[in-house]
C-alpha cells in the first residue's frame, strides 16, 4: 500500500528541501555549462542535466518513489511512446538524402500565398 | 460482494484513494505526447538549421529565463511540501498557504514570461515579415519558441487557477479540496514544471558562448 | 413492464435535463448513440453524393472544389465523428461497467464530459461544413493545407481538436475503470475479450491521439502566421507534418477496429455455444496489435519522398502487425467448430465482419509490399482496402453490437427477421460497392478525382448501385429499432442465453446496474454446444 511507504512528515521535508537545493544547483550548473565552448557536448550536458531534474521531480516530488508498478508503467508508457516517434521518424531523417534545389534554398522572403486573397482567421 | 458493496464502486462515492492519481498519471502521459510532437519539431529544426537556432537561442533573455526556471523549481518544491503538510494532522494548517505560494509563483512567472514575449515583440524577433535576424533558421526557432512557452503558459494558466481554487478552498474546509485533489493537482503542477525543466535549456541555452 | 418491477435507467428521471445532466454511464451511451447516428447519416449523404458523381466519368453533378469538400467531409466525419467514438463510447460506455458488476465508470462526471466535447467538436465541425467546407482530404496534406487551401481548415481542424480531446478522456475514464473496478473474482484473464479490447483501444487513445492535437495546432499555426515549419521555402519539411499525423492516424485506424474485434468475441461464442478457442492468445493478440501498430505509420508515406531505409523499416513492421490479426481470424474460425451456430442477425454481422475483415486485412498486406505500392497508392484499391476494414470490418461489428445488446439495453426485441434481411442487404451492397474498386485501382484509377476515363465506368456503376443498396441496409435499422421502442417484445434479462455479467443485470438494468451482486463465473465464455436442443437433423 503506498500510504504504509510514505515517510514521516520530517524526512519528507528534508527530503523536498534537498531536492529543491539540488534542483538549483543543477539549473545554475545547466547555465554555466552553455557559456563553455563544449561543442556537440553543450546540448548533451543540457539534456542529460535536465533529464537529472527531471528525475527528481518525478521520484521525489511526484512520489513515483513510493509508488505501486502500475503509476510508474504508466509514468514511462508516455516517455517510451515518444521514444517510438523519434526513433522511427529519426529513421528517415537520418537516411534521407536531402538535395537543394532552388526553391527549398531558406530564404527569410515572404512565402508566395501572402500575396493571394485575404482569408480571415478561421479559415 | 453483496449488493450494496457494488453500488459503492464508482469513484463518485468512496472511491480507492489512487483511482485518481492513476486517472491523473494516465491523463499526464497523454500531454507528455501532446508536447512530445512539438519536441520532435524542435529537433528537426535543431539539426537541420543549427546556425539559426543558435542565432535565435542567444536573442532570448537569458536572465528572465533562469529566474523563471528557478520560481518554478521553487513551486514544484512548496506544492511537494504543500502535500506533504496535508498528509501530517498537525501541519495541516499550512497547506493553504503552501498552495497559495505555489499559485503566487506561477502568476510571477507568467508576468515575467509576458514581459520576456513583450520585449521580444519589440525586438522584432516575434515570426513576420520585420522578423529581425536574417540567419536561416532563427524564425523557425522563434516560431517554435513562441508555441512551446505559449502551450506551456496555458497550462500554467489551468494550474495557476486549480491550485488558487484549491487553496481558497482548503482554507475553508470544503469538501472538494482535499488531500487526494490536492495531490492529484500537484502531480499536474509538477509535469508542467517538468516540461519547463526540458524547455530551458533548449530554449534559452542553445549557444550561449559563440 | 409490470408495475411491479423498480424503475430502469430509462425511467430515473424523464425529463430532457436528467437526460443532459446525467452521469449514469448507460445513459451517457445512448446520448452519444444518438449524436453518432446523426452524424454517421451525414457522413453517409456525402458518400452519397460521391457515388451518385461516379456513377458517370464526366464532371457533371458537383464542380472540382465541391467533390474535394465531399470526400474531405466525408472522411473527417466517418473518422472522427463516427467510427473512433462509435464502438466505444455507445457499446463501450454501456456495457463496461456492466461486464466488470461494477455501478459505473471510475469518473462518470468526466464521462458526461466527453460526451459535451465530442458534441461540441462536431458541431464545430459541421459549421466549417457549412460554412463552405474544406477541400483537402482528411488527410490535411501540407503544403496544400497550410499554403494553398482557399477553405476551412482551421475551423474544421478546432472541431478534430475538441473531439480528439473528448476521445483521450473517454480511453483515461476506462484504462481506470478497468483497472479499478474489476470484481475481486475477476482477474486479467477472466476478463471478456471485449474489455480486452476496449482497454488497448483506451491505451492508443491517449496516447496517439495528444499527437494528433499537436499537429492541428501547428497546422493552424503555419497557416495564421506562416511560422514555415512545414514550408519547403523556409527550410522546414511537409513530410514532418506527415510523420506526426500519420504517427496517430495509424494507430487510429486500431482504435476503430479493436473494439470491433472485441464485439465479434463476444458474439461467435454465443451464437456458436462455444467458448472461444484460444482465449489467452485473442488477448496477447489484442496488445500485439496496439503496440506494434505504433511501429508502422510510415506505410501511408512510401512515395512521399521518405528515405528508402525507413521504408523498408515500416514495409518490414507491417507485415508483423499482419500477424497478430491472422491470428484472431483463425481462432474465431476454430470457435465456429463444431459449434451449434444459429444465424441470428448479430452473428450474420460478425461473421461478415471475420470475412471482410479478413480481405482487408490481406489487401494491406499488397500495400505494405514497396513495390506494389508505387503502382497502387492513392488509387481506388486503397479505398477499397480500408473500406473493407472499416466497414465491412468495424460498422458491421458495431451493427452487430448494436444488435446483440439491444435488448439489454431496451428491454425490447427487435424484428429478427427484418434484421437479417438488412444484414444481408449490408453484406450484398457492401461487396457490390467496393469489391470492383479493388479492380479499378489495380487498373490506376486514381482516388480523389472526381472524373475517370470512360473504360471504368462500368466498374464504377457497379459500385455505385451497390451504395444504393448498402444505404437501404443502413437506413433499416432506423425503421425497426424505432418499432421495436413502441412495439417490440419484451425481451427478458438474458433473450440468447449469452454468458458474461452483464445479461445477469436485468433487462434494461436499474441505474445502479445490479440489484444482487453477479456471480462471476470460474470459466469466461462458458458455453458447451450441448446446452440446446440438438437439431433434428445432426441425431448420432
């Protein structure tokens, strides 16, 4: 039963005090570590920081640390989805061959439909 | 089971106390998936144009998104405390104010967030055709920034209101604001927290140092 | 009734407020019966419309714009405004709680709800219809939809929204209803397979369904900002568009044949007084079928411009996800065995279901091929393919749900053998309206144009005759169900000795569903073929 696993109200606090200490130090080390010329690493450092956070909200915060394996199946089925969009949709990105042609160059000009007829809003 | 045993069953009742946590955990995985597509249109724009996105990232106020990131950490922890008094008889008394900093957190921080938008509005960064940074890429990234902190704060909005109602509510002892709904809206609470913990530094932390 | 029996769910309350402000799940059910069937009516005048166009190659009945408004609007409104809510929230909502001995769903207030968004999306949906319309497909193809549709694509994608949300509540309500609410006796694997069913459907409801809701906002967004996420000139991609709507439109396509196969476990096994064959097996192949048909959208993007190797990914995982569908074809088959099968008008729709279903499903099977794709994409055969499953699949399930639980949910039988004429009439039209556009796309007619080289009309004649008679099979039901509320026999508690919880409510139950707690039976579908009377015929 979740209630019988739920710390006494002083650990708790302890516990949410620590998280919440932790929680900024990692936020103002995620900050420090952008103004490093870490190249590729800047975004792992942010995304694996961040993923550390993460972690603490949902273990100590959310209590998925005294929860039964139904709550956390279902805290990891909406990750693990995710995990299958970019996986497979990163299966063609990463294998597709791009090749320019001159009307996919970028280009910061208005798209050509702005100048056809006005739609409003809700169309 | 007689009878009566059965007629109790719906959660309108006397329901299992994590019937609604679970509904709640269910329903937050659902919106890990709706933000979840967005994520993946961030990582489309991040490799594909890396020279914008680091040109837009370093436009952002840095500044106002840490102290935006630190109210919300700060929250997630009263709101964490908040469910922790509920569950202790003698300090219970401090749940309402606890909910009503959570709250008061989060309306700071959709003011901050209103004024980053407002600067950037007259810094020409918001997408158009006066859009100020000609790198390629760098409106996209806006674009995106703009939707993601814009879905963000309607969300926000849903739990700045449910936590202020909770709080007004636990302090006058109604019924519907109770330790399970005060749990089960911290658990909302803490996932749009979450969402920010992953949007702050793809945000705001792109190339901080070119 | 006598007036000696307590009052029924129909009875608690008779005015229209009761009826509006309910949180009794039987109720919710017959008012999203009610909107369903309005809707699906609308969905089928458009496939009218489009048929009666076929009929001849020219142009002649409706202009260009107005035939793309009528196939999109036929689409957008038999997806999601009929076949996504129509199993579940109508059969499901009614009998879950019933199948479980439980008083109702774990959150009836949401359940109302759901029902509220779902009114309200479609209402939004049939004002962009009348409005003008849209005229992009379903599909909502980018760049076209974002760039260059001079229609309602944001109004109609607002309603997709809101129904969308309304669909991710109900699957919340009973992921936690099943899971919650289960007798103690009644553990996973004595659980009907409809349950089964309409919990993995619930699981792809939230979660393929926030994707959906996502995309129409960045639709929306491209189109009122031009943000060029999706715009080639701009460096963004209109294949992203097609990842993430393909991404939950192909699990969709799951979330409205599951719950189909869920109603045809529940009636083969009665009507053929055999427990089903392979009960464990129908269940993993349940949850087989929700997760792999995650790992399989990019099958409606082989000629998109996607990379070969993702191809040949989703190519590879589409013939898997084939499998777990063979398999419950052959169990269904094999509870058919030496069954004692009456043809009663539900059991002529399921078996016509296990039938199309099956073509269907084997047609899929030639899309999934690359090769065959390149020649048979976005031609009629692939109209003809998820017609197979979606009508001859889901919407002769849910007619035979709608028909085996109507005297529960009534009290009332209907007219047994005008139901089997319309069946049969549902099973003749069907075939006589689709089978001959498998042989038009195989010999290239393209889908969505609304005229055609004259050496197809002929086939295109055919198929238009046969939506004249699937309508009258259609609107049957309509006539007779109405007699059958003024006129029907009554039909007592449990009319064809069906096993499963909820024929041990009465007929139709009390709001608190169960005066006595049901007894749950050691062996789920516990039918032996010798309980009726041998026919005269198959003496030893």
């Amino acid at each position: 039963m979740a209630e019988a696993r739920t710390p006494t109200f002083a650990r708790e606090r302890r516990g949410i005090a620590l998280a919440w200490i932790a929680l900024l130090a990692l936020m103002l080390t995620s900050l420090g570590s952008a103004y490093l010329k870490l190249g590729p690493w800047n975004m792992v450092a942010g995304l694996v920081i961040a993923g550390i956070k993460v972690a603490i909200v949902a273990w100590l915060f959310m209590r998925l640390r005294a929860a039964g394996a139904l709550i956390r199946l279902a805290a990891v089925a909406g990750l693990g989805t995710w995990g299958l969009l970019l996986a497979l949709s990163g299966v063609d990105y990463a294998t597709r061959t791009l090749t320019s042609a001159a009307v996919q160059r970028p280009q910061q000009l208005l798209p050509v439909q702005a100048a056809s007829a006005p739609r409003h809003a809700l169309q | 089971m007689t009878a009566a045993t059965l007629a109790r069953q719906s959660a309108d009742e006397t329901p299992d106390p994590d019937t609604g946590k679970l509904g709640m955990w269910v329903f937050l995985a659902s919106e890990l998936l709706f933000f979840g597509g967005l994520f993946i249109a961030y990582l489309y724009g991040r490799t594909h144009f890396p020279a914008g996105w680091a040109a837009g990232s370093r436009r952002t106020d840095v500044v106002l998104g840490t102290v935006n990131t630190a109210l919300l950490l700060t929250s997630s922890a009263a709101v964490a405390l908040a469910v922790a008094c509920e569950d202790d008889d003698r300090r219970r008394r401090w749940t309402a104010r606890l909910l009503a900093l959570t709250a008061g957190l989060g309306a700071v921080f959709l003011v901050l967030k209103g004024v980053e938008w407002h600067a950037e509005w007259h810094e020409h960064l918001v997408p158009g055709p006066a859009f100020a940074l000609p790198v390629a890429g760098a409106q996209q990234f806006f674009a995106l920034y703009f939707v993601m902190t814009g879905l963000h704060g309607v969300h926000m909005i849903f739990g700045v209101g449910a936590l202020g109602g909770l709080a007004l509510g636990r302090a006058r002892e109604r019924p519907w604001a109770g330790a399970r709904q005060i749990e089960v809206a911290a658990l909302y609470w803490h996932f749009v927290d979450a969402i920010w913990i992953f949007l702050y530094p793809l945000l705001y932390l792109v190339d901080r140092h070119g | 009734m006598t007036a000696a029996l307590p009052a029924s769910y129909l009875d608690d309350g008779l005015t229209l407020r009761s009826w509006l402000t309910t949180t009794d799940h039987k109720r919710v059910a017959i008012l999203y019966a009610i909107a369903i069937t309005a809707f699906f009516f609308v969905g089928g005048a458009a496939a009218t419309l489009i048929r009666l166009e076929l009929a001849t190659p020219q142009g002649d009945l409706v202009s260009h714009d107005a035939y793309n408004k009528l196939f999109t609007a036929h689409g957008v409104i038999m997806v999601w405004l009929f076949l996504i809510p129509s199993i579940p929230s109508v059969l499901g909502n009614f009998l879950l709680p019933l199948m479980l001995g439980a008083r109702d769903l774990a959150f009836p207030r949401l359940n109302l709800l759901s029902w509220y968004l779902y009114v309200a999306g479609g209402l939004v949906t049939l004002e962009a219809l009348l409005l003008g319309g849209v005229d992009t497909g379903w599909t909502f193809y980018t760049p076209y939809s974002t760039m260059f549709s001079n229609s309602y694509v944001v109004l109609t994608l607002v309603g997709v929204f809101i129904t969308g949300f309304s669909s991710i509540l109900t699957g919340l309500n009973f992921i936690v209803t099943i899971h919650t609410l289960r007798p103690p006796a009644m553990g996973w694997f004595k659980l009907p397979l409809f349950a089964w069913a309409l919990y993995a459907t619930s699981l792809i409801l939230v979660l393929a369904t926030p994707v959906l809701a996502i995309t129409t906002l960045l639709v929306a967004a491209e189109r009122l900002f031009q943000i060029g996420i999706f715009d080639p000139a701009f460096g963004g991609d209109p294949l992203l568009f097609q990842h993430l709507f393909w991404f939950y439109s192909h699990p969709a396509v799951y979330i409205m044949v599951l719950p189909a196969m869920g109603v045809v476990s529940e009636i083969i096994p009665c009507f053929a007084r055999r427990p089903v064959y392979g009960y464990a097996s129908m269940a993993y192949a349940i949850l087989a079928i929700a997760s792999v048909g995650f790992l399989v959208w990019g099958h409606h993007m082989f000629v998109s411009g996607q990379s070969l190797a993702a191809s040949m990914t989703f190519s590879l995982l589409s013939f898997i996800v084939a499998i777990p569908s063979a398999i419950k074809v052959f169990n269904w088959t094999a509870t058919l065995y030496k069954g004692a099968i009456r043809f009663d008008a539900p059991m002529l729709y399921a078996l016509g279901f296990v039938g199309l279903f099956t073509i269907g499903g084997l047609t899929g099977l030639f899309l999934a091929s690359l090769a065959l794709d390149v020649h048979l994409t976005d031609t009629y055969f692939v109209v003809a393919h998820f017609h197979y499953i979606m009508v001859g699949g889901s919407v002769m399930a849910y007619f035979g749900g709608l028909h085996f639980w109507w005297p529960k949910a009534t009290g009332r039988m209907y007219p047994e053998i005008w139901a089997r004429i319309a069946a049969v009439l549902v099973f003749a039209g069907f075939n006589l309206t689709f089978f001959p556009q498998f042989l038009l796309g195989v010999e290239g007619m393209p889908r969505r144009y609304h005229t055609y080289p004259p050496q197809f009309q002929v086939l295109n004649l055919f198929s238009s005759t046969g939506a004249g008679v699937l309508a009258i099979g259609y609107l049957m039901p309509l006539a007779y169900f109405a007699w059958s509320l003024l006129r029907g026999a009554p039909a007592g508690d449990n009319p064809f000795e069906a096993k499963g919880l909820e024929w041990q409510a009465r007929s139709p139950p009390p709001t608190h569903n169960f005066d006595a707690a049901p007894v749950v039976p050691d062996r789920v579908y516990d039918y032996t073929a010798e309980e009726r009377e041998p026919e005269p015929e198959s003496a030893p």
